[in-house]
C-alpha cells in the first residue's frame, strides 16, 4: 500500500515539473517567430502603427518628397570590362546583383494596400531587366527589407543594389517616408520605381560624371539648407551637386528623362534650365537596364 502511494506521488510530481517545463519554453521567443523578434527591435518599437502612419496626413504634406542617398563605404569596383554598356544611365559600380537573380523582398510593416503598391511598381524594373522580385515573409532570407516610416523616419531612401548584402541581420535596406493612403498614384508609381532602381543598382542619374546641369550653387545652398528639407551643406554636396567621378561610375549619355533624375527647379540653375518630375521609366532606362540585366 505504501509502495502504491509513493508511486502516485512520485508519477504526479514528475507530471507537474514536465507541464512547468513545457509553459517555461512556450514563453520563450524563437528566431522563427519573426513577429516577437521584430517586436524587440528598436526601430520598430519607436515606429507608429500602420493606422496612425496611413493618417497622419497634415505631417505627409510637409515632408520634402526628395530621396536622400544612403551612401556606404562599400569599394568602387567596376563591372567588367566585357559589359558593353551603350545606353544611358548610371550604375555605381559594385552594386549590380547577379544576372538573373530572384530578389526576395520583405515587408517589416504597412497594410496590404500599400505592399501590393510597392511589388507591383518595382515589377515596373523586371519587365525590361532579367531580374525578379516576389515578396517573402522570412526576413532572414531576404534580399531588401522595406519599410514604411520606420522609427518615424519620413524619408525615402534605399541602398544600392548589393550593398543591401552588408544588412544581412534583418536591418531596412528601404524607407517610404511619405506615403498614406491619400497618396497620389503617380506619386506612388514615381517614388517606388525610382527606389527600386537604386536597389538593383541605379544612382541618381543628375549626379552623372557627364550631366549637364548648371547648378546656381548658391541658390542651391539657400534652397536645401532652409525649411522644408533643412540639410546640412554636405548633405546638399552629397545629393545634388557633387557628381560621381568617371572611375566611380559605368555610365553612358545624360538622360533628363530617367526616372532616377530629381527634380530640378530652373531657379537654381545659372542659365534657366529645368527637368521636370519624372514618373514613369524612360525609354533610356529601359534600354539601359536591359543591357545591364540581358536575357
């Protein structure tokens, strides 16, 4: 009878300690529950909801619809020589991905809406270059984490092309800054495919070694430098006047049409000259790109 008893009691305490240990696990985040180790980061937990960021339309209308270059330290290194580049564009060099390759994008926040804006405009590029986008939800395996103000960030912004691969632990390699659900189409389409170019590669193409831009400097300053953009003066050396260094770049003729161009009000240049907002992919970017990314 003794025996029986103790029996009992050591079987339940053993039970108890197993279903203990099972609640103990389950409370612990695994790396494949990409919802709890986003939730940790810090970015994210200084970034809005989707509902408060597709909103906040008065602050949207404020923010200066200009992409900010992310500039890295990455080497310049040339594409081959071989590359028989006739078109117009520019393409900084070490930045161009594998010909052919699939790049696996990664939504860290946004409502379906806008998702299904991005991929179906950065579709624009796979049309005309032998490259692929679709859309994953395993941060760890994707190629360019997209971002909708992240950390409240209001720029728009990405890496070029392969300096994406220095991210590789789950940091944004693209920011939309000033998109809600108000958002103009043409707005949308102009933003999205302009980003998109720089992730597979693309710079601006008005800091091209050969544009022809002459730039009134000192208005430029005075421009960026006020409200609403507010930049410092390299900043403004960076994005609009100091152009890429023929050894930097693979370019070809100047295009004022690309999509990759700013805006360029005739006020700020010396002899009147003005490119306007470029919304859609010109016929040089497509020729360009193809080249780049062949069948």
């Amino acid at each position: 009878m003794m025996y029986k008893r103790c029996l009992i009691i050591l079987t339940l305490a053993t039970m108890m300690f197993s279903c203990k240990k099972d609640q103990m696990q389950s409370d612990i985040p695994t790396t494949s529950d990409t919802s709890a180790v986003d939730a940790l980061e810090s970015e994210m937990a200084a970034t809005r909801s989707d509902e408060e960021n597709e909103t906040d339309f008065e602050s949207d209308a404020r923010t200066p619809r200009v992409c900010v270059d992310r500039l890295t330290d990455s080497d310049p290194i040339i594409l081959d020589e071989r590359d028989d580049v006739n078109e117009r564009a520019v393409l900084r060099k070490g930045t161009k991905w594998a010909n052919g390759k699939t790049l696996k994008v990664f939504f860290m926040n946004g409502s379906s809406y806008l998702r299904n804006k991005v991929i179906t405009y950065a579709r624009r590029w796979a049309n005309h270059a032998n490259l692929h986008f679709v859309v994953t939800n395993n941060k760890a395996e994707s190629d360019i984490r997209v971002g909708f103000k992240i950390n409240r960030d209001r720029g728009s912004w990405s890496y070029l092309g392969k300096d994406a691969d220095r991210y590789r632990k789950g940091k944004q390699t693209m920011n939309f800054g000033w998109f809600n659900r108000k958002t103009e189409e043409s707005e949308l389409r102009r933003t999205i495919i302009h980003e998109f170019g720089h992730a597979i590669g693309l710079a601006h193409e008005h800091l091209s070694p050969v544009s022809t831009i002459n730039w009134d400097k000192p208005k430029v300053y005075d421009y960026y430098m006020g409200p609403p953009n507010n930049w410092t003066r390299k900043q403004v050396d960076d994005n609009v006047l100091n152009r890429y260094k023929p050894r930097d770049v693979r370019n070809t003729k100047y295009d004022p049409l690309s999509i990759m161009h700013y805006p360029v009000d005739p006020a700020l240049t010396t002899d009147g000259q003005a490119v306007g907002e470029n919304t859609t992919l010109s016929d040089k970017d497509k020729n360009f790109i193809k080249r780049i990314y062949p069948n």
